[in-house]
C-alpha cells in the first residue's frame, strides 16, 4: 500500500466555527502503525474520517501515493468505496442475524470471491484471531472482546491494505483492552498492514504505535516514535498530556512562593546564561531520586529540599508526594521508600533528564545539548 499524505488538510464545519482540523501535514507510510492521540475534540476522528472518505476536505490535498482522493483545489472527492481503505468502528456494527462466519465474509460475498478461496482466507484469519471455534455462533453469544476480533477479521479478510480503527477498545474492560492491544500487535507483525489508530490514551498509543501524531485543538503538535514523544515532547502541551503520573512542571518567576521554581532559576541560568527564554522546567516522576541530605546528592544534579508529604503505594510501584515551599512534587519508585511521612529529604535529577521550555511553551533545543554536556562533565 503506498503513502497516505495529508498536506494543509483543513476541515471546518461552518463560518463562525473554528477549524477542527487546521493545517495538517501528515505522512503515513506503508506498513506503519500510527497512532492519532490527543484529548477529545482535538480533531484526531475528523482527520480519519477525512482519510476514509467519510469527511470532505474544507481546504487542502489527501493523497494515497501518487493518486488525489480528496483536493478542493483541483476539484477531486474519491468515495470511500474505491479508497480501498477498512474502518473499525468503536461500536463492533456487526450484523445479529448472521453467524461470526457470515459476519466475517460479508467483505468477500460483495466482492463476489469464489467459495473455496473466501473459505481459505475466512479459515486463516480466525485462525489467527483466535475465533475459529466461534463461526457457527451469533454476536450476542460472545463477549466484547470477541466481537471485537470479528469486527477486524471482517476487515482482515479483504485485506485492506489500510485499517483505520476509531477507538475500538474504548468499551472493553481493563483485562480485554490489554488482550486486545497484544492482539493488534500481533495483527500488524503479521499481516503488514498499515494501521491508523485513534485513541485518547496515552497508554495504548505508547505500546502500540510505530509514530505518534499527538493532536490539540485540530492542530498537530508532534510527531514521532514512543520514546521520541516522552523523552523529547516538543512543547507543553505534549510533555503534559504524555505520561501517568504526569510530569512535574515549575513556572520560572511565575510565581514568588514557588520556591522549586526559583532554585530552578539559578540553576538553568548559570547553564543556559542571563538571556536564555526559560519560561518553565519539567522533571518526570521516574526520574526524580532521593537523598538523605545535600551532600548525597550528586555533584552537577539539579536539587532541592522538600518534605515527604505522601507515600502512595500502587501494587508494584510507589508514588512519594514531595512539598517544598507549597509546591507538590511528584516522585515514583519501584521499591518501597524507606523514608516515611515527615521526613525532611532532598530531590534530585541528573541535567540531561531535565525537560526546559520557553516562556511560549515550546521545547528549548540549545537546553538539551548544554545540559546533555553538563552530564558528561
């Protein structure tokens, strides 16, 4: 399947409106698992709406390799029946009077597959989604999680090239969205097919993607692997819309008690210089350590004291709650703490570790290469 690219594609719904989709430039490539994660209303359903056929474009181009299926300026709209593009809805939209089988090769019976070949193709996907023992069955008869999986067999099986799943796993429970998740890995290892998925959780996106588009207010605000999203977020809005716990944020001048925030100060400016546009510094929870005093800390680490105000155990993990000067801080660990409510500690996170944003919230580069330096030194 070749590239889907979507450039300047905007989506407005009426004068007076504003854009659920602006500007968008986007690359999807063949065999890619991509992700489309961001709060609701961002415009991530819009946009796979646009790329399925089911939305037209207010402004810009959709191509599928070479070939336009969407552009205003040269006039073009390429029905979702010839994009040769399967969709998943949240809702499984199976048929309740057909068996699994007959759900599972409706796709083929259109297209009109000679019987014994939609048998091969209808025998092998359910035997790799493990609901073989379920075709002569009817959808009320399974649970969610097995309709589910007839819904992406009944994809599958006519082999798409494309499959564009809109929160599928939203109405499952904890335990079926995880089986689910290893499934859709599982899938994208096997058939090759290029997936687009939509989803508000963080987590999803991070296990199961290849690239992460992170979207806000019909805009897109990053793209990139898992670890390029959490480890290098491009602005503020990403750093703290990615991550649970979510990662610390400390105003610079902002606010006068702040007192993380003022350490922060001169901490950043003896590094960065006098004129450095710091607006804010974030620290992730898991790479918070610490100490019994100032001198355990580790020379070059940014710091600061606090009082241990929480211990939160999680089943596995730890949550410890730091207050300095009225600020909360965040730490997490995965053996319990051995300091206990009341304790006065000091926290402390290496200068590569330290995520620094200017005062419009995007993520100042030259911080990264001067403090990965401070590092090494």
């Amino acid at each position: 399947m070749p590239a889907i690219i979507l450039e300047n594609a905007n989506k407005s719904y009426g004068a007076g409106s504003p854009n659920a989709v602006s500007n968008l430039d986007l690359e999807i490539a063949n065999g890619e698992f991509m992700c489309l994660l961001g709060p609701s209303g961002c415009g991530k359903t819009t946009t796979l709406r646009m790329i399925a056929g089911l939305e037209n474009l207010s402004g810009g181009e959709i191509r599928i390799g070479e070939r336009v299926v969407d552009s205003i300026s040269k006039g073009l709209f390429v029905g979702p029946e010839k994009r040769e593009l399967g969709l998943v809805f949240q809702s499984y939209a199976l048929w309740p009077h057909l068996t699994i089988e007959r759900n599972t090769d409706f796709g083929l019976r259109l297209r009109k597959v000679p019987k014994a070949e939609r048998e091969a193709l209808v025998t092998r996907v359910m035997k790799a989604l493990d609901i073989e023992k379920y075709r002569g069955r009817y959808p009320s008869q399974l649970s969610g999680g097995q309709q589910q999986r007839v819904a992406l067999a009944r994809m599958l099986v006519v082999n798409p090239g494309v499959l564009l799943l809109d929160e599928p796993l939203s109405n499952l429970d904890a335990r079926l969205r995880l089986e689910m998740r290893a499934e859709l890995k599982r899938i994208h290892a096997e058939f090759g097919t290029t997936i687009v998925f939509v989803t508000h959780d963080q987590w999803e996106a991070m296990t199961l993607a290849t690239t992460i588009a992170v979207m806000n207010e019909g805009s897109l605000q990053q793209m990139g692997t898992p670890n390029d999203i959490y480890d290098r977020p491009a602005n503020r809005f990403v750093a703290e819309f990615v991550g649970s716990p979510p990662i610390n944020i400390f105003e610079i001048g902002a606010a006068p008690h702040d007192v993380v925030g003022r350490h922060a100060v001169t901490f950043l400016t003896a590094r960065l210089g006098p004129d450095a546009d710091i607006g804010s510094l974030g620290l992730r929870p898991e790479t918070i350590q610490i100490a019994d005093s100032a001198d355990a800390v580790p020379l070059g680490n940014f710091a600061d004291e606090a009082v241990v105000t929480g211990i939160l155990p999680t089943g596995g993990s730890w949550i410890v709650e730091l207050t300095s000067g009225g600020k909360k801080t965040f730490a997490t660990a995965n053996e319990a703490p051995r300091h206990k409510v009341g304790d006065t500690i000091w926290f402390h996170v290496r200068p590569a570790a330290l995520h620094v944003f200017s005062r419009d919230g995007q993520r100042l580069q030259r911080a990264d290469d001067v403090l990965a330096q401070t590092a090494v030194q």
